[in-house]
C-alpha cells in the first residue's frame, strides 16, 4: 500500500489541527499516515500539488478540501468576538469574565445556545426576526421556549463528551487578534462542561425583535453625541461608562462591555479559487460540488461548510452549514475518494436531520421541519406540554413532510419513516399525536 501523506493546512484538516507532537500520536496505530504540520498558501492544480508556506509541497492524486467557513462580521471591532471553533471559546470565557453586560446579535445555533449558557451577566439578544430561534423554530416553539430563556440562572449538567474535540497548545491567544489560530469546529455539545460566566451579580435577558445591528459607537464618540441610551428595568445593573455602545436598526442603543455576533458563515473559498479559474463557485460562495462531492477540478473534493452541493436535493433534503451535516459530508466524500467506481449518493442526503439541545431540552429536527417549500395546503399538527415537550409534524396531501421534537418524545423514527416513505396517513392523522395511542401498531 503506498505511503499516505495527511498534511495539517491550517483548517483544511481542521479535526486534526494540533501540534505535530499530538497529531502523530493520534495517527500512531496507523503507519500509512504521516502528520505534516503546515498551512497552506496555494493549489496548483496544473501539477497536482498543493503549495505550502515556506515553500514546502505535497503532492496529491486526490485532495479534499474542508477549510470550512468563517463568521460574518459586519463590523469590525476590539469588542465584537465571533463564537467558531474551540479557540474563540476559550477567548470569549477570559473576556467574559470582567464583563457584567454583553450584545448578542443572532438567531441561529450559537446565538440561542449562548443566551441560554450564559451565567453572571445581563444579555440584549438581538434578533431579526419577530420571535427567538427562527433559524430552527416557528414562533409558537419560540413562545414555549421563552419561559426557560428568561430564568435567572441555570444549573450546566455534566455530561460526557461524545465526539473527539481538540484545542491549541497556546491557552493566552487572542484568537480576536489572531484569527489564524483555531481549533475544533463547533458540534452540537461545545458547551458542554465549558463555564461562562461574567462578572454580574445575576443573569437577565431583553430581547429586542425585528433588528438589526445599525452600529457601534466608542465611548468617547457617545459622549460627544446627544444620543440617549435605551432604558433597561432596575434589575439590570448599569455602568459609569460601557467599553462600547450598540445602535439597533429601531433607534434603540445599549452599553456593553462585549458584542458577540452570530449572523451566519462565509465559506473559506477563495484561497482555492486563487489561480484557479476553473473552480466552480455557487451564488453563495462554496465550491461547488456533484453528487460524488467532486469539484469541478477532476480530483478535487469538498466537503462541509466549504461547499455547496450543486445537484437537485431530494425532497425533504437541504443543505444547512451545521456541524452534524458537514460530519456526513466529510465521511461520504472519503468513501468516494476511495471507491474505484462512483457511489450512490448516502442515505443522510435523502432527509434532513438535525439533533441538538436547546434550552436544556432535545430537540430534533426533520425534513422541511419549517414547512419549507410546502404549499398553502400545509398545515401543522400539535402536542405541547408546557416546560417538557414540544411536537409539531407538517402534513401536506395526506403525507408528513415535516416535524420538529422538542423533549423526549420517542416520535423521531417513526416519523422519519413516514418522511422518507411518504405513506398516506389521512385515515390515522386525527390520532397521529395522542399520547395515549402507540403510533407504531398503525404500521406494523
């Protein structure tokens, strides 16, 4: 079996990016592997080889690329962090700790999760849209999460870690300053065991719908300016002076000490676009890639955040830059790098799936869990019990096409099957969701 090279560039490999040391004791089991720290500075496609800074090259037959993507910043300042991998974590617990207010400016994942975590310091959510989650939820999940969202505090369960997640030997990096340095990608348990807190006396939370970030101001530019800071209920504790001060899209301003911004991702392109012009990018800046995750260079791969799939999805299929689907993309893409013949396209890109935990609570996601695409003839089965549950399955034509499950609800299987088979459920549906009816006996 010839020598197998894995070369660490920069994010390309980012499951692996540590220190040689480390990385060759992981890969020591394996003997056709050889760890070849390095970051890259180009691909030259024309000689099958990928360029590395300080004039290194390593060769290739096959390459993948995963750089993955990189935060939206749509200001740039020493008091906006961006939550990416496990290097920014650490940055925001050492500047979170002398914080007693911070902004976040979001509705997705790491938006939600932090607003929740978050201990020791008052919190403005900032969203967009006219209730809390929307990236995942509806506005009636949104309203049955709000209770636990506004508890003062919350305890952080231990928990076991399930995957491999590794981090930097360089525990004082600024990664706000230093943006090269990364660790692993966030999945859906980066919190777990990670304490963050700030320096307030208790924990409190306004959220502020339908904005948008409008600007940041400097203390000194404030001073200077007849401007007005939005009042906030007495409980909210309130500085001299704030590190910085944040103007929403509806007029209203807030001092802070921190702003985090969670507004979504840009692929990491462009470093393999350089020189390349045959690259296909898509509207939205991946690499485009076929139903083999190949490029539009012969041999060049892509998978997770960085690309974007370029055939038609299946029906109850999207791609959404989530940690758990880039996880199934990377492992698809290696059994197509390895096959002498082109494989069937996986499972996982027939539905949708997304299992995380928000609010303390399981929550999975199915299909177009949002009812997107589906028609004016759509309409949403329910079953709520307040503070433990939350289900909702989308139903067009007799068919479910959607669902989402908030709590143990042991619904999950059964209803992805009736995704993927689409079987007609018009004579069972006013019984679909009765707790007391075993859904399973109808199709057995």
């Amino acid at each position: 079996m010839p020598k197998a090279t894995y070369t660490e560039v920069g994010r390309v490999a980012e499951s692996f990016d540590v220190t040689e040391q480390k990385a060759t004791s992981i890969f020591a089991d394996y003997p056709n592997i050889t760890v070849v720290p390095a970051k890259v500075a180009s691909l030259d496609y024309s000689s099958k080889c990928v360029r590395l800074d300080g004039g290194g090259v390593v060769r290739f037959k096959k390459l993948c690329i995963a750089t993955g993507a990189r935060p939206k910043m749509q200001f740039e300042s020493d008091f906006v962090l961006a939550i990416r991998d496990t290097e920014t974590v650490k940055t925001f617990q050492r500047r979170l700790k002398d914080a007693k207010r911070i902004v976040i400016v979001g509705n997705g994942g790491i938006a939600t999760e932090l607003v929740y975590g978050l201990r020791n310091v008052d919190i403005i959510w900032a969203v967009k849209h006219s209730s809390i989650s929307a990236t995942f939820f509806d506005a009636g999940a949104g309203q049955f999460f709000l209770p636990e969202l506004m508890q003062p505090s919350h305890d952080n369960e231990a928990t076991a870690m399930k995957r491999l997640k590794y981090t930097t030997d360089s525990p004082a990096v600024d990664t706000a300053a230093s943006p090269s340095i990364t660790g692993s990608a966030l999945g859906p348990d980066w919190s777990t065991n990670v304490e963050i807190k700030g320096a307030a006396m208790g924990r409190h939370v306004r959220v502020v719908y339908g904005v948008e970030l409008d600007a940041i101001v400097s203390p000194a530019d404030f001073r200077g300016s007849q401007s007005r800071i939005t009042p906030l209920p007495t409980e909210f504790e309130e500085k001299q002076e704030w590190n910085v001060y944040v103007k929403l899209s509806n007029g209203e301003i807030y001092g802070c000490d921190l702003i985090v911004s969670a507004i979504g991702v840009d692929p990491n392109s462009e470093l393999w676009t350089d020189g390349n012009p045959t690259l296909k990018v898509a509207s939205d800046g991946g690499l485009e890639v076929n139903e083999q995750m190949e490029t539009s260079l012969s041999g060049v791969y892509a998978a997770g955040d960085v690309c974007t799939t370029g055939w038609s999805p299946a029906p109850h299929w999207m791609q959404m830059r989530l940690w758990t689907q880039a996880r199934q993309m990377g492992a698809y893409a290696a059994r197509c790098m390895a096959a002498s013949n082109p494989m069937q396209l996986d499972i996982c890109f027939e539905i949708f799936t997304h299992v995380t935990s928000f609010f303390g609570l399981k929550v999975i996601l199915l299909g177009k869990y949002n009812g997107q695409g589906l028609g004016a003839g759509c309409h949403a089965l329910l079953r709520v019990q307040n503070g433990e549950e939350y289900v909702k399955v989308l139903v067009e034509d007799g068919r479910v096409h959607g669902a989402v499950l908030v709590g143990e609800t042991d619904l999950e299987e059964t209803l992805e099957n009736l995704i993927l088979n689409q079987t007609d459920i018009s004579h069972i549906e006013d019984g679909l969701l009765d707790p007391s009816i075993d859904i399973e006996d109808y199709f057995d």
